[in-house]
C-alpha cells in the first residue's frame, strides 16, 4: 500500500485493533470481506430530509467514518478529511413484488462490492423505501475504521440527531472525542503499570501450553471465502437459557459461554478449553464516547469436565446414570460460576493485544491462529429512537473471522429473542461443516440451559459475562440463507 495520492492532512498512526487488520488486509484492502454492514428498520412517518441532515452532522462528528488511510515504507497512517455531505441515496421499492427481498438483494450486492480505504470514503449510507410508512437506512463500512461498538454509537447519534431536528428542538452536542486522542492513550497504557500487570496475568493465564479445540482448517474443499450460517435459537430454549441464568444468579450470557465451552470440550475430548473473547477494548470515558476500531479477542482458558449427560435404564444401572447426570450437572453449574469469573478477570486485563505490533519480542505467552474458537455477545444492540418511529438494528455483517466465531445476537429479556451466527474465516471448513457446527452446538445448548443447577455458586460481585464488538446476521425483513457467503466463494 502506498500512500502518495492521500490528501494533505496531519497524518497520525493507526490504532493496535487497525494495525492488526491492516497487515491482514495489505494484499488486498478493497476485498469485499473487509465489509461491515447493518440497517435500521424504521417504522412510521420518516422525514427522509431531515434524516439526511441528522447523517450529515452525525458524521461530522465522527471521525472514524472520515479517515483514509497510506503506507510510507513499513510505517502505515492514518488522517481525518472533511465530511462529505453528498445527498443521501434513496431508493424506492414499494413497487417491487416483494419489497424485502429486493432490500435483500440490494444491500446484499452492495456488501460483495468492495471499498478502498486509501483513496475513498470507507463508508456508504442508503435509504431503502420498503412501504409507506416503512424504511432501511443501511450502513456499509470498511472494518478497519469501526468495529460494531462503535457502529451502534454512530447510529445512536444519528437517532439523536433526528429526534431533535423532527421535535424542533436543539441538537445535543456530541460526546464524541478525536482519534488523536485515543492514540495518545493507547501509547501512554504501552509503557504505564497497567500495561505490565495486564502482560504478566495473561503469561499466567497462557502459561501451561493449551490444545487448539476449534478447526484446524483444510485444503482443497474448503471455503476460500468467509462463511456463515445463522439460526434464531428456538423460543424454549431461549426460556430456558434465562431460567437457568436466574437460577445461578449471573448473566445468561455467561451460561451460554459454558455451553459453547463444555461442548468444545466434549467435542475435542480434552476439560482444558480456551475460548476467544471478543470484549469493546473500552475502559476510558474518551474511548466509550468515541467511534473507533478498539475491540479486542481474550482468551478465556476454562476447565470444563464433561461427562456424559444420559441417563440410565432403571434399577441399579439407573441410579448410576442419575448420579452421573447429577455430577455432569454439578461440574455444569461450576463451570458456569468459572465464566463469570474469569471473564471478569480478562475485563479488567482487556486492553492488551495478542499478536499486535506493540507485543514484546520473544514474550512468552501466544494466543491466536485458525484453530480458535472464539464468541462475540453483542448485549448492546437495541432499538434506536428515530423521532416517533418504531425501529430495529440489524447486522448483516462483519468482516472475516479468522478462525470460527460464534456471534450471537438480540436482547431475550426484552422479548427479542437470540440469533445464533457461526462465522468462519478462509480454509476453515466447508458451508456443509459450517452449517452442522451450528446444529451441534444449538442442540448442546438446549441440553446444558434446560439441565437443572445443583450445587449453584454465589455470583461474584462485581463481575460480569459481558463483552462487546464485531458482529451478527441478517433477519427480518431481511431472509437470510441457512448458509451465506460473498460472491464467488466456495
């Protein structure tokens, strides 16, 4: 990459999270699997002018969206350009036959067509009419600028914005600070204490040598493209999932880590599982009110027995098996405790990087590579208030996962249910593979979120499943396929 033809502005270096993704994305930047997409669904009487005026200084505000990118030698750079307050493009199709399937294939065309961030703008916004009183705004981005965090903050200020253009009142000023900023205080934590107590917990987390539970890729009949597949997770398990969340006073993302764990580990045939952790990478006011590419993978290392959770014929083998599934439920309920506390344990570790340039040479601790499984809880994505319309947020995509990732998303104490994604990188496996993954899995889940606690531990205080970044699937108006991929993949 090469940079001669960039604008004239103060250039600045680029994020740890973007200096990752831009030596992974250097052979070919305007590859489509770099994209990022989502819609709101909006629902009631859109003011599409003022909606184009909320864009405008929404994104004035946001310096994520503005930026173009160059390489001089090996040192690569970013700056920040003017906003662009092109109209914004609209596009009717109430009149199609089957209006969400033309939005469908719309945005769907617009995700297989790349972008370059050296020369253009990484972003693109439309208007898609669907009916009367029924609207997609979509969003498409280059990965390296933003991650799904920060989409979300970006959209919520497009929603402020509107709201109080279309209320007559004063626009509220934003809270956003600069990208300057936030690489001041990335390379002030790079030689501060923290920095150093975050690389020692992880040396001791990492320290034991660890097997690889996820897959370790294929030739030939492999993907040469990233894949997904998708599924809602059936309402009674989604029941029970919260059911067994209240009963051991956590989180029920917590209990779906443990899931996703014990059946990694049933599946590898080890109890030694680490799983990747995607977290927001956000621990300072500057970063929680800034669009920008911060999120960062941990890895979780838990211990999960799995024993084998049938039961027995009656009599004497009977009792055995019941006393087996009340151990397997037992070391379940353990492992559940386990999450909440090592994920509270990497939170407060979260702003080291694995692999970034910025590691120290020969340190010795690794983490990483295509074998990795890892999951991403994305709890942030709600609606959004647009005036006196009624909307809903939608991912449709995230960039390529480097190994296999595990997105889930939706908000189940709001009635909104879950949607389950796994997201496989490059010569990771088949769509068929991925597709069977997703099964296994939402059958290991409906076993382990319907299988009574016993023995419960006490909640830790002050620790949490929660973590934030990249990215979930398509729904409603939007079908999505069992099984998706760009265009021309295997």
């Amino acid at each position: 990459m090469t940079g001669n033809d960039a604008p004239p502005h103060p250039r600045f270096p680029l994020l740890a999270a973007q200096q990752r993704m831009w030596a992974q994305g250097a052979a070919a930047p305007a590859d489509p699997a770099h994209n990022c997409g989502a819609y709101v669904e909006i629902r009631g009487d859109l003011d599409p002018v003022l909606l184009e005026r909320a864009l405008h200084t929404a994104l004035a505000g946001t310096e994520a969206l503005r930026v173009r990118f160059g390489q001089d030698h090996s040192f690569p750079w970013q700056c920040v350009v003017p906003a662009d307050e092109a109209p914004l493009p609209r596009h009717d199709l109430s009149g199609r036959t089957g209006p969400a399937d033309a939005a469908a294939a719309w945005m769907a065309e617009r995700l297989d067509e790349g972008s370059d961030p050296r020369s253009g703008p990484p972003y693109e916004h439309a208007l898609l009419t669907l009916g009367e009183r029924h609207h997609l705004l979509f969003l498409r981005h280059h990965r390296v600028v933003a991650d799904t965090y920060s989409r979300h903050q970006y959209l919520r200020r497009v929603a402020e914005v509107y709201t109080a253009l279309a209320a007559g009142s004063d626009v509220p000023g934003s809270r956003a600070g600069t990208l300057t900023q936030l690489v001041g205080e990335e390379m002030a934590y790079q030689h501060s204490g923290q920095a150093a107590r975050d690389e020692a917990y992880w040396r001791e987390v990492l320290a034991a040598p660890y097997p690889e539970t996820g897959p370790a890729g294929r030739d030939g009949a492999a993907a040469v493209r990233p894949l997904r597949a998708a599924a809602r997770l059936p309402d009674e398990v989604v029941a029970a999932l919260l059911g067994t969340a209240r009963e051991a006073r956590t989180r029920w993302s917590a209990v779906l880590i443990a899931a996703l764990a014990a059946h990694l580990g049933e599946r590898a045939g080890t109890d030694d599982v680490v799983l990747g952790l995607m977290v927001a990478g956000r621990l300072t006011r500057a970063a929680l009110n800034t669009p920008a590419n911060l999120a960062n993978e941990l890895p979780l290392r838990l211990r999960t027995p799995a024993p084998a959770r049938t039961a027995g014929p009656a009599g004497p083998a009977g009792r055995a098996g019941r006393a087996g599934r009340a151990g397997a439920d037992d070391a379940f309920a353990a492992l559940v405790g386990q999450v909440s506390e090592r994920v509270g344990g990497a939170l407060r570790h979260q702003r080291h990087r694995f692999g970034s340039p910025d590691a120290p040479a020969g340190h010795g601790h690794g983490y990483g590579g295509p074998g990795r499984t890892s999951v991403n809880i994305l709890s942030f994505e709600r609606g959004l208030r647009f005036g006196d319309c009624v909307t809903t947020l939608r991912t449709l995509a995230a960039g390529p996962a480097d190994g296999l990732r595990l997105n889930v998303s939706g908000d189940p104490q709001a009635g909104r249910g879950l949607t389950l994604e796994f997201a496989a990188g490059p010569g990771v496996c088949t769509a068929g593979e991925l597709a069977g993954r997703l099964e296994e899995f939402t059958e290991s889940l409906r076993r382990y979120a319907a299988a009574p606690l016993r023995g419960t531990p006490a909640p830790v205080r002050g620790k949490s499943a929660r973590s934030v970044s990249a990215s979930p699937v398509t729904a409603s108006p939007v079908p999505a396929p069992s099984v998706s991929a760009p265009a021309g993949a295997s």
